[in-house]
C-alpha cells in the first residue's frame, strides 16, 4: 500500500466515523443498501450475465447499481463494493464457464493514469480485475500503462485523444514484459468498470495485439 493509498484508506475511515450513510436507493439514513432496497433489488435482479461485444454484470441504467459504483469509486467507500460484489458473485460461474470456453489464460485491467490513481488512492478496475480474476481461477496481468497526457489532453474524452493524436493511450508496461514472457497468454479478459462506447477498452486492446495477445471484455456495467 502506497502512503497516498494509506492516507486515502484512512480519510475513508474517518469519514466513516463522522458521516453518517445514506442508501443508494432510498437515501435512508443507516446502510450504503437498506434492507428493503436490497431486497427489492435482488429480486428485480437477472441472474443472466449479458452478452454482447462486451460481457456485462449489469447496467448503468439500474439507479442502485450506479449509486453503489459511484460511491465506491468517488467516496472510497469499501462498503458499497462490498455489497455490489455480493449482488455479482451469482454470476460469476457463467463468466468462469464463457472465459474458460474462450480460452481466457489471464485478466487484465485497463489502468488508470498515474497521476488520477495517485489523486484517487486505488484503481477500480484494478481492484474489480482481482475479485473476477479470484472467481475464474485466472491471474491478474498488469500488461498496460497509460501514457502520460498533459493537462489539455486530459480534458478530452478518450473518443477525441484516439481521433486526435492518431495514437493509443495505453502502452505495454515495459517492467511487465518479464511476467509475461513466463506466461505467455494468448487470450486475456480485459477488465474495466463501465463500458460506455468501448473506446477505451478496444485502444487497449489494439495495444495488446501488438503482442500477440487477444482480447474478451467484461464490465460491471454497460452504459
Ligand atoms: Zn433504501
């Protein structure tokens, strides 16, 4: 754990003690998911994994789905991905099945740049990478960077910066090539929070064929 991951971690803590939770369905004051929320939720809930070009849990339509995810992501609170997870794990054995049929050797996030992950304290897709990759008996494969962009770049959505540089956002990660060498993956799930247009993951995945590696995706949500 980095001291600014640390520091985050801790300021969570404290804002746990200090504030109190509201629910992301009702706003009732006490839990991150009320009783009745959840309960409604998961019976609202399909057991079906969604299958397009991308393999979805869920989407971002679904108001509690997206509270959860966004107060995980922009109020670091554990909790709410805690309870997302729990409301996921039904369909992890389908993407277990699907990422074994595909061949899947390996799950790879598609990072953060440095500079938000440093901002932010820890990576989502990251931490979303490791509990898939527990439930499909894969490694998690840090093969990708983000290239450093200036503040203006920033600023751009990932559609403008592809059309506008001509270029990729992600690189391989140089430090990585080792670990990878030793496993060799043909096939990887590519792992991400939200599909929105599949931008991102597929400059990712460009960046991965390079390397001869092939690429399946699969988010959390689908906008
Ligand atoms: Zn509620």
């Amino acid at each position: 754990m980095t001291t600014g991951t640390a520091l985050t971690r801790g300021m969570a803590l404290l804002g746990d003690a200090l504030f109190p939770r509201f629910c992301v369905g009702c706003t009732r004051e006490g839990k991150i998911l009320c009783d009745v929320c959840n309960e409604v939720w998961i019976s609202m809930s399909t057991t079906q994994l969604r299958t397009s070009e991308v393999w979805t849990f869920g989407v971002y339509a679904d108001p509690v789905l997206r509270g959860l995810l966004t107060t995980w992501k922009y109020h670091f609170d554990d909790t709410a991905w805690a309870v997302l997870r729990r409301r996921l794990q039904p369909q992890m054995s389908l993407l277990h099945l699907r990422a074994a049929m595909a061949g899947v050797e390996a799950v790879v996030p598609v990072p953060l740049s440095r500079r938000r992950r440093a901002e932010r304290g820890f990576d989502q897709a990251v931490e979303i990478a490791e509990w898939i990759a527990a439930g499909i008996h894969r490694p998690v494969l840090h093969l990708l960077e983000r290239k450093h962009v200036d503040g203006h770049q920033a600023e751009r959505t990932i559609d403008e910066r592809i059309t506008a540089m001509h270029d990729n956002p992600f690189s391989i990660k140089a430090s990585k090539m080792a670990d990878r060498q030793k496993m060799k993956p043909t096939h990887v799930l590519l792992v991400d929070d939200v599909w929105t247009t599949g931008a991102t993951m597929h400059a990712a995945a460009e960046v991965l064929v390079t390397q001869g590696i092939g690429s399946h995706f699969v988010t959390v949500a689908k906008g």
